[in-house]
C-alpha cells in the first residue's frame, strides 16, 4: 500500500465510524402514545433522517434541513437543503416551519431531533426585529474573524429565534430525544448546531464580549439587549424531559483511524481530539513534533502516525480559495520544505473544506519541490489563503464528494 492510499485509508476510517446508517438505528427512543415528528440539522442530517425513518416501526412525520448536495431520498421525513456556512432562504423557511412543527404537542408526542454539524447556518431563524440579511452579514464576518466554532455559536445563539434551546422550548411538553453527531471541540451539546434543543449557559452579555473581542458590527435591528435575546438556561422546567444521546464523536472516528494504522504496522499516536488555532499556527507546531520523532525517537520512534482532530481557524486576508485543512497543509509544507519521510493528510470528514467541495488534501516530501518547478511560491499562496489552488494545481486534493456525516477535521501525519 502506498504511503497515499494508507492515509485515505486511515480518512476513510474516521469517516466510517461515523456512519448514520450504523449508528442511528442502535438509538432509537421508545415509541409514544402520540405522535413522532422528526426534526434536524446539520450536514449529516439527512442521512440520519433516512437510517431512523428505516428502522422506526410506528407512523412518524418530520422536516430536517441539511446543505445542498447532502440530500437523501425519504418517505415520510422531507428534506430541504440549503446553504452553508452562509444561511440563505431555504435555510430560514425550514427553521420557521419547523418551529411550526412542534408547536402545540402534549406530553404524549415524541419529538427526534437530529443534529450534526452545520446545523447553526442551516437552521436559520432571525430574533425578532432582524432579517435574513442581517445574519448573513454577522455570519460573514465571523467567518472570517479567527473566532473559534464555540465563539460563533454563543454569539449566533442569541440572535437566533430557534438556536439556544428554543426549538426543544417550543416543542414542551413535548418529550425531546436529541440524536447528535459531535463536530466541535470537547463535544458540548450546546455547541453543536448552536443547541437548538438544550439550554444554553452562555449569556447576551458573553455574545457581546465575543463581538467586541473580533470588532465586529452588528446591524442596526440586532441591539443584544433585550431580555428575549437570552436564551432558555439550564434548570428550565421547559427541558425536564429531555434526553440528549451523543451517537458519534471526533474521539471515536480517531480511534478507528488508529486501529487501521496499528494494523498496518504503523504506531499510531492520537494527539488531540479537540485542537483548535490558527490553522498556520496549528501546523508549526506538528511539524516541530515530526522533527523531535526524526531526530530523537520522541514521542515515539518512526513508522508512526500522529493523527488528530478539532476545528482550527483561519483569519482571512488574502483573496485566495482557501480552507482551514488546505490552509494547515500548506501551512505544513512550508515549515518542512520537504523533509524526508514526512506524508500527511487533512480534511473536513463532511467532504467540504471551506466553501470548497474539496474534503483537503495531501502533502508530501515532493510537495515544496513540485510546487517551485510549477512556478508557485508556496509562501505567497499561503499568505493568499490560496490553499485550494495550491493542491488543484499538484494534483494532490482530497476528493470524496459529501460524506453524509460530520465529525469535524481529520488530520494525520505519517513519518518514516
């Protein structure tokens, strides 16, 4: 096995442990007296839409709305896809009606809601007084302002009519079963799709410290200062028979890319499942850790692989394609210039990095050499955000089309 196929082995294994089909149906909550309606968000959504609607053995019905591209065929549960990371119109439609949905259940109705990554662009219901606009233009700029994912989510949680717990608020007394597909570091539920079914313990106050922090403006309707812009906290009667069930998590899909590592000889070292950074700043830093292997043996010896998770971040200045694992390779390639033995991989496990539908790329000991006879300067094309056109140009992207899951980054590196 080649150096290349071994590290879309050890991607493709993180994905698989991640697989809705798999996971979903080993989860199911007890059927009700009443209804079952199926509700979600995010890019594996669908997916998990299809698994629960194949293995329930009672009458549901149901919305869930996931990015363009990630749709699956169902029967009783519609799927509506819509934009991401920036919300759009069918976005915000499907977040309304499925506060619709919910609205004006009993205690005897079951409610499923099914939550993976991007769900918080996804499921998009301005607060009061703002419009669509409005949240793309705040969503714009933390994009591009380096705020980590927990960051973005306080701050969209409170300028958002369904996120922060107020879809599982609306659907009381309702009993809520949350099914959720962990993308973010440390794998807090109020983090994931910015919890549209938990409460939030951030804080108006916390989302204002945020936007000051990245000096970012908020529109003229969106005050943060309004006591409808908090969120329901924990402790409100509204969630006293709710039940959160984690299906799948960055922590796991490294385990069983390890596992593939091991049983190719290879010593694998898990690093970190929550990392999180400049995605420059992240790769400086495993290079220094691929030097200390080459040169002493620490903190194991060669063949191994370092493999890690988490969600690192970029601030945007150049005009470039980019997206953080790109940006991270790229990174990569700069501080090695081409060291002996060194291979690696990054991609987002949903198969999109950034806006690209692009999962990452592959780097190499060629890679610096390569891109200078191509005439590139990879310094440039890093200081471009220019990571896309970088490894489109060598030929060396990751290309798996929508993975219908979403466990965050996956990066490894092989040294010899």
């Amino acid at each position: 096995m080649s150096h290349r196929d071994l590290l879309r082995s050890l991607f493709q294994a993180a994905v698989d442990a991640a697989d809705p089909a798999k996971l979903v149906p080993r989860h199911l909550p007890p059927r009700p007296r009443g209804r079952t309606i199926v509700v979600g968000a995010g890019k594996a959504s669908a997916a998990m839409a299809r698994a629960f609607e194949q293995s329930w053995d009672g009458p549901l019905e149901g919305l869930v709305v996931t990015r363009y591209g990630h749709g699956v065929p169902c029967k009783q549960i519609e799927i509506v896809e819509a934009a991401h990371p920036v919300p759009d119109a069918k976005g915000a439609e499907a977040a309304t009606r499925m506060l619709q949905a919910v609205h004006g259940l009993t205690a005897d109705d079951l409610v499923v809601a099914l939550v993976s990554g991007g769900a918080s662009a996804l499921l998009v219901a301005p607060a009061a007084g703002m419009t669509l606009a409005d949240k793309q233009a705040v969503t714009k700029q933390l994009l591009a302002s380096g705020a980590d994912i927990a960051e973005m989510n306080c701050v969209r949680k409170h300028l958002s009519a369904v996120k922060g717990g107020r879809l599982a608020a609306a659907a009381a007394p309702a009993r809520v079963v949350t099914l959720l597909i962990s993308d973010v570091p440390g794998d807090d539920p109020g983090v994931i799709g910015s919890g549209p079914t938990v409460p939030d313990p951030t804080s108006v106050d916390d989302a204002r410290g945020i936007l000051a922090r990245y000096r970012i403006q908020l529109p003229p309707a969106a005050h943060l200062d309004r006591s409808a812009d908090e969120s329901p906290k924990p402790g409100d009667p509204r969630f006293a028979r709710n039940e959160v069930v984690m299906i799948a998590t960055p922590q796991r899909s490294l385990e069983a890319a390890a596992a593939v590592a091991q049983a190719a000889g290879i010593k694998p070292v898990i690093l970190g499942d929550s990392i999180e950074g400049e995605s420059k700043d992240v790769a400086r830093v495993m290079a220094g850790i691929v030097r200390q292997v080459k040169r002493y043996g620490q903190p194991v010896p060669a063949p191994c692989a370092l493999i890690s998770g988490g969600e690192t971040t970029v601030i945007v200045r150049g005009k470039g394609r980019g997206g953080r694992n790109v940006e991270f390779l790229l990174a990569l390639a700069v501080a090695l210039r081409g060291l002996d033995g060194v291979y690696a991989v990054a991609g987002d496990t949903d198969g999109v990095d950034g806006q690209e539908e692009i999962a990452g790329a592959f780097v190499d000991p060629t890679t610096w050499q390569r891109a200078r006879d191509k005439g590139m300067d990879p310094l440039a094309r890093l200081a471009d955000n220019d990571g896309h056109s970088f490894f489109e140009a060598l030929g060396d992207q990751l290309i798996t089309g929508p993975t219908l899951t979403n466990v965050n980054d996956f990066r490894a590196i092989l040294v010899r």
